[in-house]
C-alpha cells in the first residue's frame, strides 16, 4: 500500500508519547554500548526472593517486565527465583536463552539466561520493543519516532542498520517469522484531522523496502499490541478485547481465526497499545486479571487459562512485558 498522508513528526502522539521527550533529529549513527544499573536490592518480594543470585539460575524462565524492576520465575511453577533491579517494559529473548531489555532510556540491554548483565546497546531513538531473527541471530529494534527498525547482526554493536517505514506514523512491537520477515504493528494517517489507522508492516528478509498493509478499520490503532509467530501465522493479541487474531499475511493482511482467552487484562500500557506478551508452542502466557500473577492458555484453543501461576510481587504491579528464557543446552 501507498500514499497512506503522513502527518508531520510533531504531530505524533500514540502510545509513545511520554516516552519522546528529549528525542529529536534524523538517524545519527549508533552509540557505542554504555551502562546500565544491576543487581538491585530494594523493595523484595514476600517471597523474598535473592537478587542477580551468584550462582545464576537454571532451567526454563519467565522474564517479567513491570516498568521499574524485571522478575524472574521459574518455568513452569512460576517461583521468583530472582529480580533484576532494572526497569523494562518490553522483552525479547534468543536461542542461547539471552534476554533483551527495552526500557525507557535509548538503550537495549542484553542479559545471559543466568540474569548476568552481557552488552548494553545504545540506540539513537527510543526503543519500542525487539525480537530476534532465528534464521540469523540478529536482533531487530523499532523504535518510536522515526518509524524506524534498527538491526543489530547477531546482536551486536558494530554493523548497524537502520531501516525507516516512510509510510506509519507509528511503529509499536515487533517479530520474526520461522524464515527470517520482520512484522511490526502500527499506524498511519493521525493528527488534527485525521484518525490512526492501524497497520501491520512487513520487512521481507533480506530487504530494506517495508511491505504495508492496512488492518481492519473497526479497531483502533492501539488495538494491536503484542506481536507473536505461532508457528504459522503472524498472531496480533489484544488486551482490549481479549482475543488474538491469526494474520494471512499475502498481498494483504486478513484475520484467518480469533482465540479468545478469559482472565487475560492488559498491563500498564492497556489502553495505550497494549502489554507484551509471549506465545511460543501452543502456549499463550499473559497477566492474570490485574493480578501481579501470570496465567497460561492453551493455543489457539483459547477459553479458560490451563495454568495460573502464583503471585510474584504485591497487588498493583502491573505487567508490561513477559517473555521465555529457553534453559541452554
């Protein structure tokens, strides 16, 4: 699709906004990796869990993302085994069991499986979420006011690529296909006077064109939040109508079939553009009602959650991200 009537840059609002102050200019290279704080101790669980434990942890993990810290539970008990004592709200993770950070700074930290701090990448803009290439290893970041996705090969600092969507306003969360095409949600049009449309962006692998296609015009453009692959398809969840949508994905994007999942409350971004959440092998894991609890669903069947894990921090800790950490083998 083409001609969408982009707005001025100053015009953009979404969910972004309180995130783009200080943000400005046009595509300045790539920072070189800098700091970022690690291993916290302040304001425990009632689990008392340890922070950053010495010896590192084992086994599957949930990483959970609540804006000002990241827990860490065991799969699939849901244990906190640990926090992090940095803020997230967005996640992605690797083959290795490597977890990526994406916060409220221009920075994209990398963690071992283990929760030991790797590499803190810097990015020009504000990172809106990421996700991994299997085929590849590389590590792709849209970011929020460029509409632009930088990938980092193999998750590394040197060789960066930036790559913009002339056509969105906006760019939300992000992921990969079994073969290597990047999906972004997003949207376009916006501004005084004209409505967001949503839109899912495709970058085919290999390519530095994005493909563009228009979303049914009866959500709102914050309606699609998280961006999952289920194996098949391209999967949109939404917390605002608590379903995720199966995407066909060929000369334009169309809903193939819709799971509906009960319990299942959007996080500290519910009504923004939605929380982060995970879908990998049949399992679909979100928070639990607006508990600081996580439920799993079986998919694409849907209904009732198979699975509510415990509570992991007090009431009023919001989800905002929750993504698994594969144990390394």
């Amino acid at each position: 699709m083409k001609n969408f009537g982009l707005v001025n840059n100053a015009l953009r609002i979404g969910f972004a906004a309180s995130l783009l102050a200080g943000c400005g200019g046009s595509q300045p290279p790539i920072g070189a990796p800098g700091a970022i704080r690690y291993g916290a101790t302040s304001g425990m669980t009632a689990q008392s869990p340890r922070v950053a434990a010495k010896d590192g942890w084992s086994g599957d993990l949930l990483y959970v993302a609540t804006g000002g810290d990241v827990y860490v539970l065991s799969y699939p008990s849901g244990k906190v085994v640990g926090r992090l004592g940095v803020g997230a709200y967005s996640m992605c993770s690797d083959k290795r069991g490597n977890v990526f950070l994406v916060g409220g700074d221009q920075t994209v930290a990398e963690y071992s499986h283990s929760g030991k701090l790797v590499e803190t990448l810097s990015i020009y803009d504000v990172p809106s979420g990421c996700s991994v290439d299997p085929t590849t290893g590389n590590l792709a970041v849209p970011t929020y006011d460029y509409s632009c996705v930088y990938i980092y090969p193999g998750a590394q600092s040197s060789g960066v690529q930036s790559i913009c969507n002339d056509e969105f306003t906006l760019v939300g969360l992000c992921a990969y296909d079994s073969d290597g095409n990047l999906f972004l949600d997003g949207a376009v049009g916006g501004g005084p006077h004209h409505s967001y449309v949503p839109g899912l962006a495709e970058l085919p692998k290999g390519s530095t064109t994005f493909r563009n296609y228009l979303l049914q015009s009866r959500f709102g453009y914050d309606d699609y939040d998280s961006v999952n692959w289920d194996g098949s398809y391209i999967a949109l969840s939404n917390p605002n109508t608590h379903s995720i949508y199966r995407m066909h994905v060929a000369h334009k994007a169309k809903i193939v079939g819709t799971t509906r999942v009960h319990g299942w409350v959007g996080g500290f971004q519910y009504g923004d553009g939605g929380p982060q959440t995970w879908l990998q092998d049949g399992k679909f894991i979100a928070q639990w009602h607006s508990n600081a609890q996580l439920a799993i669903w079986s998919y694409p069947r849907g209904g009732r959650p198979i699975k509510v894990l415990p509570a992991f921090a007090g009431s009023g800790t919001s989800v905002d991200g929750v993504v698994l950490s594969r144990a390394p083998h």
